[in-house]
C-alpha cells in the first residue's frame, strides 16, 4: 500500500497534482494553508573569529570567512540547501532563520521583501538535525505542551486540541499518538515517527517558513523518503520550507522544487532544481545516465579526486581551481543574473541598511502559564525516568542502611567518640558526592532548552526556577529524609527530637548547598565529564577543611581562609554541636581528672568541641546553617546568570 502510495505521489508531483493525505496516501482534510512568504537574501557574508595560542601565551585573533556574498530568493515549496561537509550549509540555514549570532554577520535577509521581524525565529519553524523531544512524554503530550506555550491564549483548549489532533493525522502518527516517544531506557517510537515528532512540534503554530538542518540525519533510506514525501506535501499548500541536506538519494532530489549549492560558503548554484543537470552539463559536466545527481554534484566540487590517483598538494590545488572555476562560471550564468533581477525587484524603491537588525524572543503565555506547563512536564520526566527518581531512593536508602550497620549502637566511651566522628563525616561527604548527580541537569537537556527558549517557549526564569523544584526539593530533601530515618537510629545519635530534626535539617542543608555549587559549575557546561572533574577537584578541597582531616585552629593563617568555603566543615559542625553537646564518654571520677599533658579528659562532647575549636554556643550552631543558606543562595543566582547569559547562538 505505501509503495502504491508512494507512486501516486510521483505521478501528482510530475503532473503539477496537489498532494493530500497523510504519510499512507489517505486523503483527508487539510487544515487552512498558511499565507505563502518569499525569503530573500542579499548580500549575505558571516565571518567568525578564531583565537589562537594558551592561556599563558598572548592569545592571536584570526577571522574567517564561513559565507560569502550569497544572493537569492527562495520561493514557497521545497528548497534544498546542498554541499560537501564543512561547506556552511547548517550556517547558511541558521542565518536565514535568524538563528547566528550577529558579531560578523552582513547582510540583509527579506521576508516578501520586508526585513525579518525582531522575533523572526519565535515565529517560524525549526527543526535541528538532532531530535530535541522530550522522551519520556508521548507523541499527544509532547504536542499538547507545544500548543500550550506557543499558542496565543487567546485560541482555546478546544482549538488546541482540534489542531493537535489534525496534525497528527497528518503526520501518521495515529498509531502512535499515545505511545512515548522513548529514551535511552525506554523503548519509544521509530525514527521516521520521531523525525516527524519534531517537524510536528513546530508546526503546530502553522508557521509560514519551516526550516529543517538534516532531517535525514541517523533515518534509513525509505524512512527518510517518507519523511521528504510529507515536506513535500506540506510544500504544496503553500509553505515555504527550506532544508539542508548532505547526500539525498534520487527520489528525495527530484522533489526540490529550488536548490542552492555551496562550495566553501560560496554560491556555485541557485535555482530551480530540475535544471541543474542541464546547467552543470553546459559547462562541461556532465552526469552519467544512471548516476544520482547528488553524487555527482559532490564529485565536482570535489574534483572527483576520487578516482584520480594525485598526492595531497596537488588535489588540494584541482579543487581550488575546480572551486574558482564553478564560482566564476555561476557569477556569469542567466540563472544569476535572473536572481539578482529578482532581487532589484524585491528591493526597488526601498532603503536597507544592509546590517542585521535587533533580535529579541516575545512569548504568546504568561509567566504563570510557563511555569504550569514546564513544571508539569519536569515532574512527569522525572517520575517515568527512574534511574533519576527512585533508583537515587534507593541508593540512598542502600548507603543508609551500610552506614548504620558499620556505625551500628555506637557506645558513650572512647570508641564511641571516633565512631560517632566518622559516621558524621561519612555522612556529610556523602551528601556533598551525592549532589554530583545534579551535574546532569542542565546538561542533557541543554540541546533541548536552548532550541525552545529560542522558539519562544518558555523564560530563562521559568526553566532555572522548575529544574530548581524539581531536582532541590525532590530528589535532595526525600533522600535526606530516608537516610535520616534509617541511618540516624541504626547509630544511636542522641535520642531526642529536636536533635533529630536538626540532624536532619543539617543534612538536607548540606545537600542543597553542594547541588547548588554543582549547578554553578555545570551550568555552562557541555560534557558531563567535565563537569564532574571540576567538582570532584573542589569537594576533595573541601573536604580537608572540614576539621575532621586536619586540626582547623593549626592551619596557618594565610591558608586557614580556606575553610570559610568548605561546605563540609558547615555541615561537619553542625552536625557535632548537634550531638556532641550533653553527651559523657567516660565515668564521674575521670570527669574532672586531667591528661598528664595538664589537658582536661575529653570526657564530654564539650572538651570535645572545643579542642577543634568549634563554638558549641546556639548561635554557633546556627551560623553554619546560615552560611549554608547564604552561600546556597549566592552559587544558584550564579547558575541562574550563567545559564541566562550562555551562549544561545551558534
């Protein structure tokens, strides 16, 4: 049925037929086409600036050219953007989509011949190479929060619901409306169903420009013609839908209606694509019979080395030249000249600046509609993900119950006081490593979060503040619950309740403190590795200033400042004061005796205390948990200022 399908598709696109139907050649009714645009682009030239050299070595700035005065119009239908890697079609694209960053762009970029509106990328459509889909949600659900957050508030629920359910009819995705659309631990839905997600995701604003970077990036060959078949009928009523594409196959070439060849970040062809062949043929390339025009359009830019046995230097050389000789032969075509008419046309009679112009991101909801739906949807990720809910309780009650057999009744004597240290100290490392978990945030989901606060989904504030939520007060304060109750009586800490609230304030403190550095860290970061390397470094620090490792009141001056950073020492000590203070280790005559040293018995957690220097007072008690409040506080505006402040453009 699909190849059958697929055939009556062929013959309506040769025969100039609209194609309607879904992903099978069902037909059915078609929701109202959007307004046609004509995206126009006029001397369009981006550069960037590389920085050569170390940190220790005065740092050399070199520019380099990656487009280079690009001209052309691009038509409602399919347009294809095509070229060898390296030569700047994913740029190209993101320039047109208002999605590069401005330092070291020229140029000017037309839609029906006025200038990109400010908010130009909220309301198109774009499609990354890599799927960006919350896996966890279903194909419905996923939909559901797109028509949330990027409709206007104005259409109703019902409106929302209506269009969701036309789009998945279609995309073909009834089948698999209500099935998740899958992770690394949950088996989800295919790769064409998942292409077609996220295509579906951006048009539920019906945008009247759909931009898509690879779509047939990791699909089989027959999976990516399917999803070039719905383009392709998406492009029939009206929407102009512009893609970069590395190598299609022939099935998928023969439906552009306009190709742009690049070389380098130059224009070595643009026009319709039916008559590239012919082009290419009259000046002197000509494809063979059975040949994929793909193909052989990468051989010539490429020289065809190939199949010509050269050294290095001198294939480099054929390829510069192959390179001028394309540019130049274009430069002098009708197909250039029949471009730039069209571009004297689009612009007669108005003044352009030929600079880029102010890019702002507006928003269709407000801050209480964001926080709704983005909240709901962080909650449920992390409910139906386990390894992040209940396998992080379950380690947790794990170490517990090894803590509390190790430190198991511990004694009021000697031992009992290195027994009661050591568990402490275990206790607060732990929460600090604990927290590495964290690191993970924002960096899995960074893809994600920037292509939809790009979009317009949601504020920078929004996300911080529900991640905030999610991972503090869920996946920080139950952990630290269960192990309080587990761990805290397997002991025999100090059997009172208010020592026992404390304990577990002090450990929960902690753990906010330590996720709150780890968030700092990790916030602009991309690899996880990395990210743990730094914290591991900084907790291992942390964690000689404790006051455990090493006697804190013998630091020397100049390195004892130190200890004013660890978060362990704040939780170390508050977590001694808590238990220490009140409590005997030895008998009535050996209360008052004294060491041969002259140095009172340390027969109570006071002499304990203060030996280490520890201000056993209530307010010294509880300056620890202020400082682990302040200083939670102060790392969570940096995360917050580094993730509001990365960098969002490529």
């Amino acid at each position: 049925h699909q190849d059958t399908a697929r055939q009556l598709d062929y013959i309506r696109y040769n025969n100039h037929i609209p194609i309607v139907g879904d992903i099978n050649g069902t037909p059915k009714c078609e929701a109202k086409s959007p307004k046609a645009s004509t995206v126009s682009f006029h001397n369009i030239h981006y550069k960037v600036t590389q920085s050569r050299g170390c940190l220790c070595i005065k740092r050399k700035s070199t520019s380099k050219d990656i487009l280079i005065d690009l001209n052309g119009v691009m038509k409602p239908g399919l347009n294809a953007i095509m070229g060898a890697t390296g030569s700047g079609k994913s740029s190209f694209l993101d320039v047109l989509a208002a999605r590069k960053d401005p330092a070291g762009l020229t140029g000017e970029v037309l839609i029906d011949g006025a200038p990109q509106p400010p908010n130009f990328k909220c309301l198109s459509g774009y499609v990354v190479q890599d799927d960006v889909v919350m896996g966890t949600l279903t194909v419905r659900e996923n939909f559901r929060f797109s028509a949330a957050l990027r409709l206007p508030s104005s259409i109703s629920n019902k409106e929302k619901e209506d269009r969701i359910n036309r789009l998945i009819e279609e995309l073909g995705l009834t089948k698999v409306a209500d099935s998740r659309v899958g992770t690394q631990l949950i088996r989800g839905i295919s790769g064409g169903e998942r292409k077609r997600t996220n295509i579906g995701m951006e048009l539920i604003i019906n945008p009247t420009v759909l931009f898509l970077d690879e779509p047939t990036t990791g699909l089989d060959a027959s999976t990516a013609n399917s999803v070039l078949l719905l383009l392709k009928r998406m492009s029939s009523h009206g929407r102009t839908i512009i893609l970069s594409i590395h190598q299609p196959r022939y099935s998928i070439y023969r439906l552009f209606d306009s190709l742009t060849l690049l070389v380098n970040g130059k224009q070595v062809y643009h026009g319709p694509a039916q008559s590239t062949l012919d082009y290419f043929s009259n000046i002197g390339y000509t494809c063979e019979p059975h040949n994929n025009p793909a193909d052989f359009f990468l051989d010539v830019i490429n020289g065809d080395s190939t199949s010509v046995n050269l050294d290095p230097d001198k294939i480099a050389s054929v390829r510069e030249s192959i390179e001028g000789r394309l540019v130049q032969e274009y430069r002098g075509s009708q197909f250039y000249r029949d471009t730039k008419s069209q571009l004297e046309q689009i612009v007669a009679g108005k003044q352009y600046s030929g600079k880029t112009r102010s890019r702002t991101i507006t928003y269709n909801t407000s801050f209480s509609t964001q926080f709704k739906w983005v909240l709901r949807r962080t909650f449920k990720n992390l409910i139906l993900n386990p390894q992040t809910s209940f396998a992080q309780i379950g380690v947790t009650l794990f170490l517990a119950l090894i803590v509390g057999a190790i430190f198991f009744d511990a004694k009021n004597d000697q031992s009992g006081i290195q027994n009661r240290m050591g568990a402490l100290f275990f206790i607060t490392t732990n929460q600090c490593f604990s927290s590495l978990s964290s690191a993970e945030l924002f960096i899995t989901e960074r893809k994600l979060f920037i292509h939809e606060y790009i979009s317009g989904y949601y504020r920078v504030s929004v996300y911080f503040l529900c991640k905030i939520l999610s991972d503090i007060l869920t996946l920080r304060t139950l952990p630290a619950i269960v192990f309080s109750c587990v761990a805290y009586f397997m002991i025999g800490f100090k059997p009172t309740v208010g020592a026992f609230f404390l304990f577990m304030l002090t450990v929960a403190l902690v753990a906010y403190t330590a996720t709150a550095m780890t968030m700092a860290i990790s916030a602009d970061q991309s690899v996880v590795a990395i990210a743990n390397i730094f914290m591991t470094i900084a907790f291992v620090f942390m964690m000689i200033f404790s006051g455990l490792l090493v006697n804190l009141p013998s630091i020397p001056s100049w390195l004892a400042w130190l200890k004013y950073l660890s978060i362990p020492r704040y939780g170390l000590t508050a977590l001694e004061i808590n238990e220490f203070v009140g409590l005997k280790f030895c008998s009535d005559e050996l209360l008052n005796s004294t060491l041969p040293s002259g140095k009172p018995q340390q027969c109570t957690g006071e002499n304990l205390l203060t030996n280490q220097g520890v201000d056993y007072s209530t307010w010294g008690l509880w300056q620890n948990h202020v400082a682990m409040g302040v200083m939670t506080i102060i790392l969570l505006v940096i995360a917050y200022l580094k993730l509001r402040y990365i960098k969002k453009f490529t």
